[in-house]
C-alpha cells in the first residue's frame, strides 16, 4: 500500500471515528435533556395540587415515553372522565369519557393491567382508541385513579420499554394523586384552612344553615357576599394564596366579630361572607368597605367580583 492509499485510508478512519463521535454527543446530550425534562415533570407531581400534577402526568410521558398524542383520565363516579390531552385535533375520534361498561374501562380499571395493540389479546379492547393505555393506581394499595392513554406514537418508539415507563409513570402520578386527595380530605375535616386561615368550605356549609335557622328564629337578616378573584388563572397558586391571607387580613380589620370569612369553591381565588344582621341593602356598605380595603392592600393590581344574596330577609 502506497503513502497516498494510506493517508486515504487514515482519513476515512478519522471521517468514520468523527461521525461515531459525533453521533453518541448528539444522543448523550439529548438522553440528558430527557432526563432533565423528566425530572423536572416528576417535582411537578411534588406540588400537591390537582393542576400541576396532571400537567406533571402529561410533561413526564412527553420526556419519557415521546407520544405524539397522549391524554390523561380520571375517574369520577365509576366512569373515566378525559381532563387533559396533548397532540389531539378537532378531527381526531377519540372518547373522552368510558363507562364501566367498555372494554378498554374493564381492562385498565377492573384488572388493573397495561394494555397495548403489541398483544393481540388487547387490540379488542383499544379498537381506535390508541396505542397503549396504563392505569394510574397506588401501587401498595392496588387503587386505581383513572388512566394514561398514548393514541399516537413514532414506530420505532413502541417497544417493550414504552409499555414498562408508561406503567411505572402510572405508579407515580397514581402515588402523587392520592396524597393530594388524602390531604384535600384532611383540609375538609378542618374548620380553619391552615394556609389562608379562612374558615373552610365544609364548615361554611354547616355554618350557612345554623344561621339561616337562627335568622329566621330571632327575625333577623342573614346575608351573603360572595367574592371572586378575576382571572384566576393568571395568578400562581403561591400568588393566589397570598391574596387569600391579604383577604383575611383585610377582613379581620374592617368587619365585626360576628361576620365570618370562608374559603369558597375554588379555594384562593373564591370567598364567602356570612353578615349576621345585616340586610342586603345594607351589605352595600360591607361590600364597599372590603372593596376599597382590598385596592389599597393590593395596590389596586389584583380585581374581584363582589355577588351579594339574601339568605333571610325579614320583611
């Protein structure tokens, strides 16, 4: 072999090492950013709250599992209830609810299994409805949640490893969303709602009704303000729960002993008012001085919608 057809030789090894080199960067770094991307969704499902453990579900099986088309089901009153999808479009025929009558809902939520079109034996049950689907469950408990569902995905991304990620992903959000229910069921029990330390929901219910009797008993008014936090969503949930303390507070100062502050529907961004004695022409003047304590506390940044309701009225 002569000098030219070695350096000839030399440079096609060097051209072929580069490329070998150059090839396993690209997949280490992006195996990096998936590993990254994946972290950073499973702190999500840390937060213990609905709304970012669902978007934590749905970013996790994006960065792990790399689905085109991806969705997440809950299930409410024995029927599974789409709450979050990703990648669908308006042509797609995808069902967004399964009643326990399905085969898909007798599969994942009944037996508890991953099913997916790799199984004959489970082709039946998915029909058109996608590629795989996994339950989200408590794994020591054997509970099932609800379910994740992948209706589309690149071929060479359905293997065995897709199916096994999918199940374990699950496990997690199934692991995050009983914590979040178990904690939502402790805060209910309470009368005072630890972060806002607004009287709660489920003590406002009882106290409504102790109120109205006791209004109609001594003849005298009972009203209601309700007060909701406009665009809600354009506040985070650490911002929303300053906003309920800035609201406490201003109540605490303005209003007298007897008138009760509660959190409302959507906690942080909803609250009530129990005015004992006290008309609902009156409730203007209540209504007015919240109002105007609320703009200054908040520099006039944050808006709310004040609704006000007769509970009794003596005539």
């Amino acid at each position: 072999m002569d000098a030219e057809e070695k350096a000839e030789t030399i440079n096609k090894a060097y051209d072929s090492l580069k490329n070998v080199k150059e090839h396993m960067e690209r997949r280490l770094a992006s195996e990096m950013q998936t590993a990254l991307m994946a972290y950073q969704a499973f702190k999500k499902l840390e937060l213990l709250n609905k709304v970012d453990i669902i978007k934590g579900a749905l970013d996790l099986t994006k960065a792990l599992v790399a689905p085109e088309k991806c969705s997440i089901f809950l299930l409410e009153d024995n029927l599974l209830k789409c709450i979050a999808m990703d990648g669908w479009n308006e042509e797609d025929p995808f069902s967004v609810r399964f009643g326990a009558d399905s085969s898909l809902f007798q599969e994942v939520i009944g037996k508890d299994r991953v099913v997916s079109i790799i199984n004959p034996n489970d082709r039946n049950a998915l029909g058109k409805e996608g590629i795989v689907a996994a339950p989200i469950l408590v794994p020591d408990e054997h509970k099932v949640l609800g379910m994740i569902k992948i209706e589309s995905i690149p071929f060479l991304q359905l293997r065995l490893s897709t199916i096994e990620s999918l199940r374990s992903i699950g496990e997690w959000v199934g692991t995050a969303y009983a914590s979040y229910l178990a904690k939502q069921a402790a805060e209910e029990g309470q009368f005072v709602s630890g972060k806002s330390e607004l009287l709660t929901m489920s003590f406002y219910q009882y106290e409504k009704e102790f109120l109205v009797n006791l209004g109609k008993r001594l003849k005298i008014n009972i009203t209601l303000i309700n007060i909701t936090l406009d665009d809600a969503e354009a506040h985070s949930l650490p911002e929303q729960l300053e906003i309920a303390k800035t609201f406490r507070r201003v109540i605490k100062e303005n209003l007298r002993l007897t008138d009760q502050a509660f959190e409302y529907e959507e906690k942080g961004s909803e609250f009530a008012i129990l005015l004992v004695n006290t008309s609902l022409e009156n409730s203007n003047i209540v209504r007015h001085k919240i109002e105007s304590a609320l703009k200054k506390e908040l520099n006039n940044q944050v808006h709310f919608t004040f609704r006000q309701t007769s509970l009794h009225e003596e005539k």
